[in-house]
C-alpha cells in the first residue's frame, strides 16, 4: 500500500513538473525572432520580461501559456489522483522556476502560480486574479502585483477551510517570495520599475 502511494505521489509530481518546465517564453521569442529573453532585463523567461523585448503580444501569450501549464496538469491530477493534486500543483511552479532544460534557472511562478490556484479552486483563482489585477493597476508594479496576488491565494484557501491546499499555496507563496527577493530589495529603496515606466 506504502508502495502504490509513493508512486502515485511520483507520478503527480512528474506530471506538475513535466508541463510546469515548459519554457515558453524562451521559445515564443526564439521563434519571433526576439533572441535569447534570459539575455537582457531580469534573465528570466517570464512574461514580465518577455514584455522588455517590446512585444506586448508576446509577453500576452507567455502569460497565458505559463498559466496554463500550471492548470492543466493539476486539472489532469484531479481526476487521476485526487489525493495527491496538491503535489502536482507544488511541481508545477517548481518546474517553471527550475527548469531542468536551462540549468534550472526559469521565471518566478508567478503566472504559473495562477493556472494553479484556478484548478485548485475557482474561489482561489478567482481571488488571486482580483488582487493581482487590482495591485497592478494601483501600483503599475509587476513583482508587486504577483506577491500579493500568491498570498492572497493562500489566504483565500485558508479562509474557505481546506488545509492542504492551504499548505500548498503557503509553499508556493514562500517560494515566490524568495524567488523576488531582489525585487523587495528594490521595493524598500523606491527603485523598482513600474510597468510602462519610460527606460
């Protein structure tokens, strides 16, 4: 019994992994003609910087897609392994982040994170939506808007009383957070770029 367990839990973390790993931003820009997107602003292969290459278009399609790889898999999961979703929603935005295919450097989950929260629950996306759109258009800062939105999901998951998607979704949101740390630095000394700003 142990045994069928640990395999079910592999399988759910290989499926969140397999599809969270999908570079698309590296790949869209590729085959625009954009060059390599992990050369220039932050180096990572999320939609906020696909957007520097000036391409709103683009950085709209990396959006949908890195959100999609986060909910389709953990979609998958909820009829193939209920018990074990919240696996594949963890490794769905660990594979975003740490892609194996470019030396486990990606974005950081932010979008992925949505696509997740969204097949968790449609409370919880609902939620991470709002408060990700709401930040965004206050503040016209992007890390800002993501921070929030991931912790306003966790919250949300506790508020509506099911642990372990609450469990998970404080993970993720702890990952995000570090993953921007940089970003925090810049919050506390005024100097993080807002969306649209002029260069």
């Amino acid at each position: 019994m142990g045994t069928d367990i640990t395999i079910t839990v592999l399988w759910a973390a290989l499926l969140g992994y397999g599809f969270g790993s999908i570079p698309f931003g590296l790949i869209l820009t590729r085959l625009a003609g954009k060059g390599d997107v992990r050369q220039q602003g932050s180096g990572n292969i999320g939609a906020t910087n696909v957007l520097r290459t000036g391409s709103k278009g683009l950085a709209a399609a990396t959006l949908l897609l890195d959100g999609m790889k986060g909910f389709v898999p953990v979609w998958l999961a909820s009829g193939w392994f209920w018990d074990d979703m919240g696996w594949t929603a963890l490794f769905a935005v660990l594979g975003h982040c740490f892609p194996v295919w470019l030396g486990f450097k990606g974005g950081k989950g932010v979008a992925t994170n949505a696509g997740v929260s969204f097949a968790l629950g449609w409370p919880i996306g609902l939620a991470y939506a709002l408060v990700w759109v709401a930040m965004l258009a206050v503040t016209r800062i992007s890390s800002l808007a993501g921070m929030t939105a991931v912790v306003a999901a966790a919250i949300t998951a506790a508020v509506l009383g099911i642990p372990t998607f609450t469990k998970v979704l404080v993970l993720i949101a702890l990952l995000v957070l570090w993953l921007h740390r940089d970003n925090i630095k810049r919050l506390m000394a005024g100097t993080e770029p807002k969306v649209g700003a002029a260069k």
